[in-house]
C-alpha cells in the first residue's frame, strides 16, 4: 500500500465529520469527497477499498486517465474549474463543483441536451470576494439562478464555495454561512439544491458546522501532497 495510514486517518477525519455535523445541528448528512489531485491512481484504489465512494479532481485530463488506471466504480466529483471548450467530457463525472460563470453554465446545458441527460452541477459562489476566485457574488445569485431554472441540461443541485486560505474562525463562519445562504435562494428558484460543498482539509470541521453536506479532503487523508 502507497497509503498504509490511510484507514486510520480516515477513522478521524470521519470521527470529526459526524462531531462537527452533531454540533452544528443542521442535522444533515455528509459526503466526504477524497481530493486526489496530484496523488497517483493508488490513491483512488485505496480509498475505494478503505470506503471512501467519492473522489474529486481538479483537472479534467488527469482525471480522465485516472479513471482508466484506478478501475475502481468511484463517483468521480469535478471540483476545479471547467473550460468550457471541454463541456462535453462533463458526462464522466458525477458532478461539477465548479460552475462559476453563465457562460460556462450555458455550455455545459448544452452539452447534458446533447447527451441525453441533464447533468448534475453546482454554483460556485464567492462568498469570501477575493479577486483569486471565481463564481458569482452573493447578490449575483438569485438572478443566476432564475435564469437557469429553465434549463434542462443541468441539474443545480446547490452550490460550493472556497473560503480564505488561512482565515480566522469568524470569516470562516461568516464564508460558509453565506454559501448556505446562497443555497436557499438558488432552492427558492426552483431547483433540488440540496447540496452544500465547502470546507477543506484545514477547515471541514467548521464548514460541517455551518452545514456542509460535502467536504473536500485530500492531505488530511493522504498526508502531504506531491509535486
């Protein structure tokens, strides 16, 4: 095994999920999305094997050929942004995280009409307003949202926000209550959001709290990343 503590700092990561989920009393359930970015497919193949059905890339090409190469019938979870030259490959993953402009929204409706079947997605909102980031502002949403309610391409099934690298508790909160917030009004538009991806390896606890129903681990389940 590449991994062999793996199992056990799954155990704490999810020890500490179902702590934080009591403590927050939004009483939902979580998915934990392992982020496999820059880890090779062994890190998908064991995590598979150690329980963890959810995987989540950054990149669509590395994905793609880590899926030949782990073999294993993970959900695999788009969780960087997604040019919208390459919509069309949307249909390998289980859902994009990272929707985080019209445009790309538009492409990738296109793409599910296309194909057959709407494709299941996420907002991206920037709660935090940092330059580095994309996705709509908070009081963007709403008329996003509206928009997209008639298109049946794409499935909004809520949103996902980043919160600062490195922040205090307090913009932590005030980040990850604000993309909860945000997933009320897209629901008030009329789609199923019932999803809520936020927090990280150095913040899921208190994004659980807040009423993440999928956190993205990668170090805290795989130590520290390749280059």
């Amino acid at each position: 095994m590449l991994f062999p503590d793996l199992p056990a700092r799954l155990a704490e990561v999810r020890d500490r999920i179902a702590t934080a989920a009591a403590r927050g009393g939004h009483g939902q359930k979580v998915t934990l999305v392992a982020v496999t970015k820059t880890y090779p497919a062994d890190a998908i193949r064991e995590s598979w094997e150690a329980g963890v059905h959810d995987v989540g890339e950054n990149r669509v090409q590395e994905a793609i050929g880590k899926m030949a190469a782990a073999d294993v019938p993970v959900r695999w979870h788009l969780i960087g942004h997604l040019q919208r030259n390459k919509a069309k490959l949307a249909e390998r993953f289980a859902l994009i995280h990272s929707v985080d402009s019209a445009r790309l929204a538009d492409a990738l409706d296109a793409a599910g009409v296309a194909g057959g079947r709407a494709l299941d997605v996420l907002l991206e909102v920037n709660v935090s307003g940092e330059g580095t980031k994309g996705g709509w502002a908070p009081h963007e949403v709403r008329a996003e949202a509206e928009r997209l309610a008639t298109c049946v391409g794409i499935r909004v099934a809520g949103v996902m926000t980043m919160a600062p690298f490195g922040a205090s508790e307090e913009v932590l909160r005030a980040t990850f209550s604000g993309a909860r917030a945000a997933r009320t009004v897209v629901r008030e538009a009329g789609h199923p959001a019932t999803e809520l991806s936020m927090g990280m390896s150095g913040d899921y606890e208190i994004a659980v709290e807040e009423g993440a129903t999928m956190v993205r681990i990668g170090t805290a389940l795989f130590g520290a990343r390749v280059a």
